[in-house]
C-alpha cells in the first residue's frame, strides 16, 4: 500500500496543490518551478517517513523530489520547443509516466514494503484500510489529473489551438465532469454497473438542443466519451486491488 501511498501524494502535489497561476508561471520563472517542487516536497513528508524507516526515507524523499524538479525543468524546456498540440500532450504523458515509473522503482529498489515502520503495520491493522488508501487514489485521479487529461485530449482532438494543463474551460463545465466521473466511480465500487447508462441519459438529455449542432456533438462525444472511459477504466483496475 505504500507505493498507492506515494502515488497518491504525487497527484495531490502535482495536480490539486498546483494552482493555474502556478502552471502558468514557472514556464517563464523557474522560481516558480522551485515553489511548485518545494510543494511537492512537503506533501511527500507525511507519505514518507510515517511509513518507511528514517535512512530510506531520506534516500526515497531525496529522489522522488530531486526526479520531480528535472522531469518538470525538461518538460519546460521540451514544451518551448514544441509547435504543435500533440507534442504538449506527448510531454505532458511522457511527465506523468516518468513521475510514476520512478516512484514505483525506488519503492521496488528500497523494499519500502517489508522494510516499513511499525506504525505502519499496525496501521495496516486497521479495518479496510488498503481500500481506504486504493479509494482515496481513484478519488484524486478522476478529479483534478483526469480533468486535465480530457482536456488536453480534447485540445488535440479538436481544439488544435490550445492546448496545456492551464484550466480556461467554464467552472460550471469542471464540476459537472468531476461529479460525473464521482458518481460512476461510486457505481462501480458498490458493482452498480448498470446505473452508469442513468449518468449518460442526464447528460444528453441536458444538451438535447444543442446536439442537433454536429460540431457540438462531436465535441460532447470526445469530452464525455474519454471522462467517463478514464473513470472506469481507472475504478475497475483499482477496485481489483481491494479484493
């Protein structure tokens, strides 16, 4: 549970701890990249030493949070060079993977696991506390991360003109994709399957009218299509490791 832990706290520093402003200016001022990481460092403090022993602690907070800082100062550079959308999408993914292939390595290289403190195992003790962990994860990644996937995928699909983590859509807009992606993640942990087609049914009938506009339609497809596909995708693969 450790590494869902970690990964769990990647997404909260990198996503939902991370203002616009922020993504905005550390592209142009790397002291705003130094803020962003000093962030990212102090989310990571309580992920880490309360569950690994001192000296790996130090080792696995060092490399987390230094790998963070150059990923982030490359994908800035590599995001300046780019002209076109796609290739902000592909550093965009090449970021996240990067992230999450390194904390999965040092979780791996320092056996953070059978190594781990003993306020660890007794707090793995605890009644459902790995689907507490494993919910808290698929709740982080279909708010904030998923949002920000659809709508650079969106951007690349069919907005060729914009595309980056910076959120300009409507408010309104955000918050129903979120709460969409909420409730069909609740459906699938409580194996309501079928309740998902209810979700989808509200949605079209809300933009009736405005589905008679192809453009619109195929826009509402892409967007609604890939937030609910990441919802479930992600939820189903989670739920497996609760049982």
């Amino acid at each position: 549970m450790i590494l869902y832990i970690l990964i769990t706290a990647h997404f909260l520093a990198d996503f939902t701890f991370q203002t616009n402003r922020l993504v905005r200016r550390k592209r142009s001022d790397y002291k705003y990249l130094i803020c962003h990481s000093m962030i990212y460092a102090f989310t990571f403090i309580p992920a880490i030493f309360p569950f690994a022993s001192f000296g790996k602690g130090i080792m696995v907070f060092i490399i987390t949070t230094g790998s963070h800082f150059l990923i982030d100062w490359a994908r800035i550079i590599a995001d300046r060079k780019c002209k076109e959308v796609s290739g902000l999408f592909f550093t965009f993914i090449a970021d996240q993977v990067l992230h999450i292939l390194i904390l999965t390595v040092t979780y791996y290289l320092f056996s953070l696991e059978s190594a781990a403190t003993l306020l660890y195992a007794n707090i793995r003790q605890w009644p459902n506390f790995d689907s507490l962990v494993v919910y808290s994860l698929i709740f982080v990644l279909i708010w904030d991360p998923a949002a920000v996937l659809v709508k650079m995928l969106f951007a690349c699909v069919i907005d060729k003109n914009r595309c980056d983590q910076e959120d300009n859509d409507p408010p309104a807009g955000r918050i129903i994709g979120k709460l969409e992606r909420i409730i069909i993640s609740v459906l699938i942990l409580i194996d309501q399957f079928s309740a998902i087609g209810l979700v989808l049914t509200a949605k079209s009938i809300a933009r009736f009218r405005q589905l008679e506009d192809r453009s619109f339609a195929e826009k509402y497809l892409v967007g609604t299509l890939t937030s609910f596909a990441f919802a479930i995708i992600i939820s189903v693969i989670l739920k497996h490791q609760c049982q």
